[in-house]
C-alpha cells in the first residue's frame, strides 16, 4: 500500500532507463480502482512524442497500468524511449484522483465532517481501500478516544462506507456516528 502523496513526484523511467517525468496523479474509475497513472512529462519527452507544451503549464499524459512493469522507488514503464508515442493517452482530467484532494465529507445528516487529504492505493491490485480524511475539529470529539488513539485529527475511512462522490464525498453514516465506520490502516505522519 502507498499513500498517492507517496507517489507523486516519484519519477517514470522507460524499459530503457530513460527518465520520461514524474507521477502527478491517478486516474480513478467510477469503481473506485487506479486506471492509469497522470505523468508530467519533461521536455525531452515532450519532444520526442511531437507534442505542444502549453504555454503556462506542464505537459500531462496518462499512461494505463498495463503499461507499468514496476513501482516501487520510481515507475518503470513496459516499453523504451523510443515508443513512448505508441502507448501514452491523452490526459483526462475527468478521472484525475487529484479533483478528490480538498473535497469536503459529508454524513447522512449534511454535517461536514471534514476534508479528504490523502488516498491509500493498494499498488498490486490498484484498488483504493480508503481515504484519508483531515477530520474537523468540532466532529473529531464525537470519535471515540479509543477508536483513534493517536491519530490526531487524521482517520482512515474505508471506501466501502463512501456512497458517493460528486462536489462532496458522501458517508454513508452521520458525522455522530464516524467512529463505528474508521479504517485501523496506520496514517503517516504528516
């Protein structure tokens, strides 16, 4: 398991040891699983692929997990440097995991219970077990000391107690009753 703020700025290396850019983010299915990967990609790269850097901004690519042959310290891609063109996608910000960073969580009852921080992604089946959410402060008294011992004001929430996510993350439980549904994955220290 990593932490998507773990993987970001980690850098994407071609079959050939070519350093192609850095991870930027991941792109989430409606299901809630990893599709691919968002890559800034360098200028060598940009070049090579024949692409326009935008003017005031990087160049963003996706490339899908299929196209992946390692992650740990960097991203190692299944093909050389030479046929990046052939399997780097256009990048859709629709499904970018980064839209979910700063979305407000919301309970059944429309209590803000607070805001999601980080995403946990399970690299070997590239599903999300949960998010991370920074918890506020009127709603973390309502956590049960023992449910969240040490965890300052950060707790996992699984994603199967996630109903939703549009402009909030909907909980399928109240703010009250937050404690009953907390993950016991341990949180980084931030």
């Amino acid at each position: 398991m990593t932490y998507l703020s773990d993987l970001k700025k980690s850098d994407v290396v071609s079959a050939d040891g070519k350093i192609i850019g850095t991870v930027n983010s991941a792109i989430i299915t409606g299901k809630m699983e990893i599709s691919g990967l968002v890559i800034k990609l360098n200028k060598a790269a940009v070049t090579l692929i024949g692409k326009k850097k935008p003017l005031l901004s990087s160049l963003y690519i996706d490339v899908n997990i299929e196209e992946i042959k390692g992650i740990k310290d960097t991203v190692i891609l299944n093909h050389s440097w030479n046929n990046l063109g052939n399997f780097l996608l256009e990048h859709n910000s629709k499904y970018d995991a980064q839209r979910l960073l700063g979305l407000e969580v919301l309970g059944t009852g429309g209590k803000i219970v607070g805001t999601v921080e980080d995403i946990n992604i399970d690299t070997q089946s590239w599903k999300l077990p949960s998010l991370i959410i920074k918890v506020k402060k009127d709603s973390l008294k309502m956590v049960k000391s023992e449910s969240c011992f040490l965890c300052n004001n950060r707790l996992h929430i699984s994603m199967q107690h996630i109903v939703d996510i549009g402009d909030y993350v909907m909980l399928e439980v109240t703010a009250e009753d937050i404690g009953k549904i907390l993950d016991s994955t341990p949180i980084k220290k931030v």
